[in-house]
C-alpha cells in the first residue's frame, strides 16, 4: 500500500471519528422520519466502532431498542451508558429509562434500584412517589400495566412527560430535542 492511500484511510478513519452528532442525527431520521430502525441501528454501531466512549451514540442506541420495544436490548446499552455519561443530567436520564425498561420487563427489584438512583438526583420530583407507588402496586401483582396506561392517557397534559412514559412517543420526542441542540 502506498503512503498516500495509508493517509487517506487514516485521514477517513479520522474524519469518522468526529461525526458523532452526524452519526446521531442519521440514525434518528432513519428511525423517526422513515421507521428504518435497523438501518438506523446498523448506522448506530458503526459510530460506536469510531467513537467506542460516545454516551450520545450509545444512548440513541438503546432508545430506538426501548421504541421497538427490545427492552432486554436497551438495557444493555444503557447499562454502558453509565460509565460514558459526563454529566447529571445524562445520567438522570439513563437511571429513567432503566427504570422504565426494567419495568416493562417485570424485573421489578431491578426497576426500583434505578427508581432510588433517579430519585436520589431529583428529591423534589412528586413524580417519583407515584412511580415507587405504582411499582409496589405492580410487584404485589394488585394493578397490571394496562391500569396504568389509562391513567397515563388521561393525565398526559404535556407538562407531565414522566407519567406520559409509553415508549416510542417519548423517546421519539427525546430523540428530536437532543437532535435539535444548538
């Protein structure tokens, strides 16, 4: 191989590994716009293979996974967003969607360690009472989630995103608003 084409390779190489808001943007109107989630996938981890310590690319990962209802999936990548995360609002937001993903698998321990966790970073978040209420509710086997969604369609008002938690129609939100950051 000749030292120019090495260059080039490395300079491609280089090039992809500063593209993580190109990498997130792509993946996001490949699932939102189009509903190509496994291509948005796909583009997902080859971002990742460049840029393996980007929280961002990981976190839309294991969003689109919670969209398509691949909980198990999710998990697995927001349990690697934990250590990737730099910030508290990052890592409020992984604790959040560990706890729904858990939820919604029926690991309820499991759901209420990062319930803890969440309510630890927001003490003044009345929101979490109702989860931890719901969750004991759902663990004791006394309410099913389907009790819960109805309350939730009924309460979405729009200021109360966190009872409103049903998956893709807020992921595809958060998904949007972190695209749209200056």
């Amino acid at each position: 191989r000749s030292t120019q084409s090495r260059s080039s390779a490395a300079s491609d190489v280089y090039k992809r590994q500063h593209m993580v808001q190109a990498y997130d943007f792509g993946a996001y109107h490949l699932a939102v716009n189009f509903k190509k989630y496994n291509e948005a996938i796909k583009f997902l981890l080859e971002g990742i293979h460049y840029n393996p310590d980007s929280f961002q690319l990981r976190f839309t990962l294991a969003d689109i996974y919670y969209i398509k209802k691949e909980y198990r999936t999710a998990v697995k990548y927001y349990l690697q967003c934990l250590n990737l995360a730099d910030n508290m609002i990052d890592l409020k937001n992984v604790f959040r969607r560990l706890y729904w993903s858990y939820r919604y698998l029926k690991e309820y321990d499991s759901a209420a360690k990062y319930l803890r966790m969440w309510a630890q970073m927001s003490p003044d978040e009345e929101v979490i009472v109702q989860l931890a209420e719901q969750l004991g509710e759902l663990a004791r086997g006394e309410k099913t989630e389907e009790d819960f969604k109805t309350k939730r369609d009924a309460d979405a008002t729009g200021k109360d995103t966190h009872m409103h938690e049903q998956g893709e129609k807020h992921n595809y939100n958060n998904l949007k608003s972190r695209n749209n950051r200056p």
